[in-house]
C-alpha cells in the first residue's frame, strides 16, 4: 500500500493466496529454506534438507495420484470444502516451491512477536508473560445487583470488569422517558445519573482493575461518570485503567444504537482521544468493534475490513482535529468476534495485525511501533448460541474461546450456555470464566508463542483473509471513505448479502448447526434462567426523579447550558460533559442537548 500526494491510498495488487502461498506457506518453525538445502530448528542446530524442490514436485505429484485412487474407494464427505467466508480449501496445503511459488518471506510477511508486521502477536513473550484479562461482560437490572455480580466474579478469579448497559443508557434516555418503557435494566445495567455509578462501582478498587465499558452514543458519558467517582475517590486519573467501546460507526452499519449523525458523532469520538491524552494516559479511548458487525451477519473477512476500514476514519478524523498519528494511535484497541471456524478464526486475529500494521505505517506514516499494533478484545460469537441443548453452547464456547488464545487476543470474554435464552444466570457466568481459565492453566496452549504459525494452511488463510480485506478497504476508499460508504450503504447491503446466504445454508443442510437442523431431540423447557423483576423499573423511575428533586438546579443547569453552547462551538466536549454529570446532571438530559444541537440520525430506507 502506498499513500499518493493528496492522501489518498493506493493498494498494491496482490497475488491470489493460491499462487502467492501455493496453498502454503513453508515452515516457520524450523526456518526452511529448500533451494539451499539448509534450515535451522527450533534449538538452533543447523542441518542439511535431503529434499531439493524438484524432489518436493515429484512427491507432491505422487501424493495427488494417490489422493485420486482413494476418494474413489472412499469418496469425499461432499465436493467442495471451504471456510464460513466461503474461502475454498485445497486438498492439502504445502510450501510454495511445489507450486511454481516464490519461497515464502518470513520477515517480511510474519516476523517475529512484538515487531511489525506483528503477524505473531503484540508482545515478544504473549502469556508466557501474562495471560490475557479475563473479562465476563456483565450487566443487568440495577447498579446494585450488577455490582454484586462484578464482586463474585472478581472474587472466582477475573481479572477485569465490562460492564453491559441497558438498551435506554445507550440510547441516552432516562429510565423515565416514554421510549425507555419496558426496557429498563434488560439488556444491562440501568445508569442514570452519578447516583447510580456511585452505586455501581462501589467497593471495586478502580486503581487497581481494568474497566471495560461497552456503550457508544454515549460513551463521553459514561466515561464522565466513571471519572467523577474516580475523582471523589481521590484516585488519581492516571491510574486509571479500562476501554469504553466508543465506536460509533459500527452502530450505523451493524446494531443501531446510535443518536445523532455519523459525523457529529465522530466529533464526540475524537473529543474523547484528546481529553485521554491529557488526562487518562492508561485508558484505551476506543474499541474499534468488529464483534457486531459479525453478528450482523459479516463472514471473517468482512469482519476484518469493515472493522479496519472504520479504524481508517477514526485516524484520519484525529488527524483533521490536529493531533499527531503517534500522540493517539497506540491507545486504539479492537473488539473481534471469536466464531466456530477454528482454523479460519486464528488466520482472521493475524490478518488483522499485520494489515493494520502496513496501514498505520504505510498510509498513515506512524513512527512508534505501538501505534501500528494491533491490539484486540475478544468475545465468542453470541449469534452461535443455540436455545435448543443449550449445554452444547459450552462446547462452541470453548473452541471460540480456544481460537481468540491461539490467536493472541490481548482479553476475552466467554459467553455463557444460557444467554440464547436469558441474561446469564450465575453458574452459567462462573462456568463461562472457569473455560478461559482451563485453557490459561490446563491446555499448554499460551505456553507458545503463536503456536499455529508456520501451518501451510493456517498461513494460507491469513494471507487470503487479508487480500480479501484490503480489496474491500480499497473499494471503500473508491466511495470516499468509511462515512460516505456508510451514507451510501455499502457496508450495510454486504452485509445483509452475506448473512442472507449463510441462513440460506443452514435452512438447506449445507451448514450443519448441532441441536438445530440436525442432532435434533425432544427437551424440556429450561428451568433455573435470570428474571430481572419487573419492579426494577418502577424503582429506576423514582431513582432518577430523586435525583433531579435533590440537586442543585441552578448548577445543573448552568452545566448543561455550558455544554449546549460548546456543542455549538469548536472546545473539546468532554469536560463540559465531566462537570454536567458532577452537577448531577442525567444521562438523559446530556443526551438531549447534544440532540438539540447535532439533531437525530435518520437511516435512509433507500439504499
């Protein structure tokens, strides 16, 4: 990828992973180069290939008449194999050499842990130095009940918190507001005003954990309140650790919680970097999220270039409001999907790193090696949950989880058996956290750094998903960028496209789903799921009513005049905001005079 004078991106043309790879890649491992017959292995003794590449053609031609009497005898399960991202699969993958290729790079296209390309993870060591964070994304009814769930789950061995919000706080309504009716406490956690984040928080040693908070419209928000107990704590923001989502574009393309339109609201995102870089130096300022976009119905693939491409317009709004590549990038994280295709899920992670690293280097001119890594939250794929045996949900749970590890996630979140069914009950959540800790201590797979690198076929993969990604980043670029593609629905028609056909898979047989269309039994109704009670409600509505009735009105006031009149003008928002929720200001009430200004965001039907 090259950058032209007026900024735009120009991608190389690149070769087919087929004719590029072979279907291969040669190994890693043992840094095999077989025109000179030479390699060393993994304790660097030095030894002599017996094989030259004429012999590996002629084995290789040997193996595929031989391949050719056996599926006679014994025929293939079915004609074609492929990925879920319809990548077809060969026969059998081996080095390059055998297929008229050039020998693989390995500096190049892999490199080693913690240098760019950052294909074999972010860091040198990976968990041989630390696990990743074990989150368990929890959140519902009120602040006081999530609380106590984030205290039993620290107290079983998590190593940080995320934190679910109701469907209202991500819209910005209060719990009163007509449109809220029904919904609150639901999905997440109802919060309101500083009175509930007080509450929410309480107990928990914010010095000293990693807070993860998934919410986006209002994401300045929330941060605030995260930041006002901090501040009346007497903890010090620099010792604050965590991540808000704060990815708006997504929302547009894959989920829809969003409030005003696409490019104010990447005027809020960016507010966001530059108050962090001032004032909370430890806090990734956004999670860019691929995760829903793939629960929209996105393949890998997809999933990788929308996600980057998203990135892409983060950076370059940053850049517009002055701030310098290297002052912000190395705080940008990403939020991936971890799906059922093991093979295809790890070779997606890679792809991911070692795109973003060309692209922040190459289109983007970044300097600092942080800036350009890759690093990234998982979360097994809810969409693969399954209401009927929903104890299976453990065992697609635990490859999920297993490929985001061989993968390198930086922390993960397991999803509980239950939650096609209701939110997750307490067993259901312990269990979920118990999956991530047998594969930290038991299975020997985080005792090796990138352990799959080097498989010819895993190799292949990545370099197929990350062609495919930067095809489509390129075609983004064509329409004007991630916004204008937005605008024109492009993201959003691939995607339907996309999750049309799997559908159609699954309801002919193609795709087989355990428990669903094949494997089907007769099963009693669940017993024993998470209820929130429908008083939580009522008592939510008086919450935020005492909240008003006992503040300082004029402060309040005074406070959200202040941010109205910044929202009209050019100064950061952020502390506008910050000082609002410390006057007691809600969320509701922020919200709606941000609406006031930028207005609401209305998707077109015609797309």
């Amino acid at each position: 990828m090259s950058v032209d004078g007026d900024g735009t991106a120009t991608w190389p043309k690149r070769q087919p992973a087929g004719e590029r790879f072979g279907h291969v890649h040669v190994a890693v491992a043992d840094k095999v180069n077989v025109n000179d017959h030479d390699y060393v292995n993994d304790h660097g003794a030095r030894r002599r290939s017996s094989m030259s590449s004429d012999d590996l053609n002629t084995a290789r031609e040997r193996f595929l008449a031989s391949l050719a009497k056996s599926t006679k005898r014994s025929p293939l399960r079915r004609e074609r194999f492929a990925t879920d991202a319809e990548i077809p699969l060969a026969d059998l993958y081996v080095p390059p050499e055998a297929e008229g290729g050039a020998p693989f790079d390995y500096l190049r296209d892999l490199g080693f842990p913690g240098e760019y390309p950052f294909t074999r993870g972010v860091q040198p060591s990976m968990y041989r130095g630390r696990f990743w964070t074990m989150r368990q994304y929890a959140g519902m009814g009120d602040a006081a009940l999530s609380n106590e769930r984030y205290h039993y789950l620290l107290a079983q061995g998590q190593t940080g918190l995320s934190v679910a919000f109701d469907l209202p706080t991500q819209m910005g309504r209060d719990p009163d507001h007509p449109l809220a009716r029904g919904e609150v406490g639901k999905v997440g956690v109802s919060i309101a005003s500083l009175d509930d984040m007080q509450v929410l928080l309480a107990g928990l040693p914010l010095e000293k954990i990693s807070t993860s908070m998934t919410i986006n419209a209002t994401a300045a928000t929330l941060l605030a309140l995260y930041v006002a107990v901090a501040d009346e704590r007497g903890v010090a923001r620099g010792a604050l650790s965590g991540t808000i989502q704060n990815d708006i574009l997504k929302e547009y393309i894959a989920r829809g919680t969003y409030i005003y339109p696409p490019r104010s609201s990447l005027r809020i995102t960016t507010d966001v970097f530059a108050f962090c870089k001032a004032e909370l130096p430890k806090w990734n300022t956004i999670s860019i999220s691929g995760y829903h976009i793939r629960e929209a119905g996105s393949d890998a693939a997809q999933e990788v270039a929308f996600t980057l491409a998203d990135g892409i317009a983060y950076v370059e709004a940053a850049l517009a409001a002055g701030l310098a590549v290297d002052e912000f990038a190395s705080r940008l994280s990403f939020f991936f999907n971890a799906h059922n295709n093991l093979f295809e899920e790890v070779a997606k992670f890679r792809a991911a790193r070692r795109l973003w690293a060309r692209i922040m280097r190459e289109r983007f001119h970044a300097t600092d090696p942080r800036s350009m890594a890759l690093r990234f939250h998982a979360q097994t794929a809810g969409s693969s949950l399954q209401a009927q045996q929903p104890l299976v949900n453990l065992i697609r749970t635990t490859l999920q989880a297993l490929a985001a590890v061989l993968g390198g996630a930086q922390s993960l979140h397991t999803n509980s058996y239950d939650e096609a069914l209701a939110l997750p009950s307490e067993k259901a959540a312990l269990l979920a956290l118990r999956t991530q800790q047998v594969i930290a201590h038991e299975s020997g797979v985080a005792d090796v750094v990138d352990p799959l690198g080097g498989s010819y076929a895993l190799e292949a993969l990545t370099a197929e998903i990350e062609r495919r990604a930067a095809q489509t980043i390129a075609r983004i670029d064509e329409l004007g960028g991630m916004v204008a593609a937005i605008e024109a629905g492009f993201p959003q028609r691939a995607i339907e496209a996309r999750a049309y056909e799997y559908q159609k898979a699954i309801e002919e047989k193609r795709k087989v789903v355990v428990g669903l269309n094949e494997f089907v039994v007769d099963e009693a109704p669940p017993e024993g799921l998470l209820k929130v009670d429908p008083a939580l409600e009522r008592t939510q509505v008086e919450r935020v009513a005492r909240t008003r009735a006992t503040r300082d009105r004029q402060a309040a006031a005074e406070a959200l005049g202040a941010l109205e009149a910044a929202a009209r003008g050019s100064d950061n928002l952020v502390p506008r905001i910050l000082a609002a929720v410390k006057a007691r200001a809600t969320v509701g009430e922020i919200a709606e005079r941000l609406r006031l200004v930028f207005g609401e965001h209305r998707e077109s039907l015609a797309r």
